[in-house]
C-alpha cells in the first residue's frame, strides 16, 4: 500500500475523575514504521489511540495525519472515524462470531467495491496464513488465528494508518514471541504505518521504530525504544520503563565522557552526561550486570562490586540475581551461569558493570 504521512497530535481531554489526557508529539510514520505508545496500565493510552481513531472526542486540540486534518476543535472541525480511513483492531478483535473468517474479514470493505477488491483480500489472507480457515468460524480458531483475522479485518480498507490497541495482550508467551515476528513482516511487507498501544517491552523492541511513553495521561519521553530503555531522561521515565536500581549518588568529577559517582559511600564510574547538577539518580538495568567470583579481574568492566547474594528468583528463562554490595543491586543471567557460579543466597560474588551501562539522570 505504500502509506505515509506525518502524525501530528496536541490533545488534551477529561476524563472522570481527576484523570486528563494532555499529550502532544510529532511522528514521522514511513511505509511499515511502527510508532509504539508505551506506558503501565491507565496510563491513557488507550484513550489516546481511541481519540486517534476518532472514537472518542478532545476536549480541545488538534489532530492531522499528512495533509488532512482530523480534528481541529478551535476551528469546529471533526472528521468522523470513517473518513479518517484508518485500520483499528481492538484489543479484544471484535470479530463476529456467526460469520466465516472470510467474512469478517471483508466486513471491513464497502458492499459496493467487495468483488473488485476480492483478489486484495486473497492477498492479505495469504499473507496472515488464514488460507485453510476462509469458512471457519470465529469460535473454532486460536486466539493467534483470531488476531491475525481481525488484523486482516482491519487492512481490508487499505487503511492510510493502522491502529492497534494492545494486540498481543491475550496470547500466550510463545503465540505472542511468534506473532511478534509476524506482524512485524507483514507491517513491512504490506508498507502501512501503525501505531500501537503495548504495556510490553519486548512487544516494543519487536515492533517499534518510535515510541511515545505516557504515564498519569503525559507524555515523558519521545524517541527509539532503545534509547528509552537505556537513557530515561528522569526518575519517572527510569521507574516506568522498569530499571530495576536507581540509587541517589553525587557526581564529584568528570573527564573524558566519564564521571566519577559517590553512592552510599562507594565510587562508580559512569557514563557522563551534560547537565549542571551533580546530584544525580544512577540507574542500572539488570541485563547489564555481570556476576563473578573470586577477584573478579576477569571482566572488561570499569566497576568491580564484591558482595553477599540476598536472594535468587525465576525470571523465565533467566534468573534475577540480588547482591548487597553496600547497596542491593540486580543481575539478569542464565541458568547455566548461575551453576557454574556455584552462587547460591549468602555466597560471596563480584558484580561487574561497564561505566557505559550506568546512566544518570538529574536528581
């Protein structure tokens, strides 16, 4: 389909209760990029992606995708969901259960042009894998087969922008690792943009090109997903996209994009970053923390931490190690390095983290 445009939003809308919705961002959307709104549950994505849809109103603001304008509320514009010509998939598909899988897809495309797009159809049935389940019905399919479904549904109308609202939420964990991957190459193959509503970080890294981050109905931070992962811009963004240690510390010299940080009386070195204040939060995301024993020499790392195991949980296929080193801090690693380590809770053990994997923000 080749769709682009540049999404431009600044919106503001109550809600009942003390919630608003009050967000404002500008997002290049190329052929198959994927702009992810991020953020924990009653954050207002939702209602963002919803107001996007034109399901429901701004109390004021603007919304335009490329050249049209969707809504403009100084100027008593509105264009209605049907005009916008958008994909929606909700997060619970919406299929109708007394029609074929073929039918709900080409629910989606007007009566008067079906028979000429019934070979675009194929195409896109082809494509989601649903060629052998064209007359079955809704019912008697798996949650993988109905996503792909209402996804097809929802690009039957050959959207300029697709809209999906946590499509992932209700699969189980391998459904969601495998349909992922397949989004993702359908997204691309097909060059639709879309924007998607996900409280899930590997759904972000997966699909996301951009993200927005939304807590409390703001918006945080804009950016890659990677860059938000790694480098939150405050401690509201570091809690929210889950950095598990964030420590007050003080920055008491800096050299060569290197600072050095005081943290509950012991040094780390840590990358710098340029701002004024030299009370700062260090935060360290587990996957970066390396566990040894012995001396602990062995790593490349710039901060070597002796300490005392508190406690060892499943974290899937990993497991979260914590260490007392003067302050508690996690590790991420396999299984197989845990045996290896021999480390079990009282062992003694070495953390290792790179300067470059402890981030600090303004305190």
């Amino acid at each position: 389909m080749n769709q682009r445009g540049t999404l431009q939003v600044s919106i503001s809308r109550k809600l009942p209760g003390a919630f608003s919705l009050d967000v404002a961002f500008t997002s290049e959307m190329g052929p198959g990029n994927v702009l992810v709104v991020f953020g924990p549950s009653g954050s207002g994505k939702t209602t963002l992606l919803r107001c996007l849809a034109g399901l429901e109103s701004v109390d004021q603001g603007v919304i335009e995708f490329g050249e049209t304008v969707w809504c403009h509320t100084e100027n008593r514009l509105l264009i209605g969901p049907q005009q916008r010509n958008i994909g929606y998939v909700p997060q619970d598909y919406a299929l109708f259960p007394h029609l074929s899988v073929r039918r709900n897809v080409e629910y989606g495309i007007p009566r008067s042009v079906r028979e000429r797009e019934r070979g675009w159809v194929d195409q896109l049935i082809s494509v989601l894998g649903l060629g052998h389940l064209q007359q079955s019905l809704p019912g008697g399919i798996s949650g993988g087969q109905r996503q792909r479904v209402a996804l097809a549904r929802a690009l039957a109308r050959r959207p300029r922008l697709l809209l999906l609202d946590e499509p992932l939420s209700a699969l189980d964990a391998p459904t969601r690792a495998s349909l992922r991957v397949e989004l993702r190459h359908t997204l691309r193959e097909l060059a639709v943009p879309a924007v998607l509503v996900t409280h899930d970080w590997e759904d972000t890294l997966t699909l996301g090109d951009q993200m927005i981050l939304v807590a409390g109905g703001r918006l945080l931070q804009n950016g890659p997903p990677l860059d938000i992962l790694t480098r939150p811009e405050n401690l509201t963004v570091a809690s929210v996209v889950g950095v598990e240690t964030i420590l007050p510390g003080r920055r008491v010299s800096r050299e060569r994009g290197i600072a050095e940080v005081h943290v509950e009386g012991l040094r780390l070195w840590a990358a710098d970053l340029d701002f004024p204040d030299d009370d700062v939060f260090v935060c360290i995301r587990a996957e970066n923390v390396t566990l040894e024993i012995g001396s602990g020499t062995r790593s490349s790392a710039r901060n070597h931490l002796p300490g005392t195991v508190l406690s060892i949980v499943a974290a899937g296929p990993l497991v979260r190690v914590t260490v007392d080193v003067g302050f508690k801090v996690q590790a991420l690693v396999s299984r197989q390095a845990l045996e290896d380590l021999e480390l079990g809770i009282g062992s003694q053990a070495v953390v290792g983290i790179k300067a470059t994997a402890i981030h600090l923000v303004p305190r």
